[in-house]
C-alpha cells in the first residue's frame, strides 16, 4: 500500500494546512471577528449578529472549536465561546514565520 500525501510533510505544515482549512471559510471568519470584537466570551448572540441559522453557526463552532481555536464553557442551558489565547497566539506565530520568511525583493517576477 502506497503512503498517503500527508505522510509526504512534516507535522508541522499538516497541522497548519488544516488550521489553513478552518480559516477558509467567510462563516467561520465572521465568528473569529465578532469573538474578537467582544473580547468576552458569547453566549447565543451569534445568530442575531451574523444573520445566519443557529444549525450553520453550530457546526462552524464545532469546527472552530475542534480545531481548538475557541473553547466553549457551559452556562446554565447555553453554551458561551471565546478566544483560545494560548491556540490564537501560537497560530499567529505559526502564520508570522511563514509570512515573515519573505525576504520583500524589490525586482521579483
């Protein structure tokens, strides 16, 4: 039996290929954003915020959340979101390597 693709890279760029993957849809970044602007955590008013059906905001939670960029807590007979800060600022080193490896030549192409 062959190797599959992902055995081909490190660890490393599969784990941000999939994080790439959780990033990739506008839902998913419209949540991010509005968690990011309350900078508390949300509890039920991402449906009024975003205008999307409760079914579409939970499975991109759980997306977001498998991907253990956000953590849910429970309260009472809701579930409230935030920001993993510890997950956000290792993504966000992960992404300024990447981005940072550039070296910005004036004549490219």
């Amino acid at each position: 039996m062959g190797i599959t693709r992902t055995e081909l890279f490190t660890s490393k760029q599969n784990e941000f290929a999939q994080i790439a993957k959780v990033f990739g849809h506008p839902a998913r970044l419209a949540i991010l954003e509005v968690l990011l602007k309350s900078n508390t955590c949300i509890c039920g008013d991402l449906v009024e915020e975003l205008g999307l059906a409760q079914s579409t905001i939970s499975q991109h939670l759980k997306e977001l959340k498998t991907a253990n960029i956000i953590k849910g807590n429970i309260e009472g007979t809701s579930v409230c979101y935030c920001i993993n800060e510890e997950k956000w600022f290792e993504l966000k080193a992960n992404f300024n390597e990447l981005f940072d490896r550039y070296p910005n030549p004036k004549d490219c192409c």
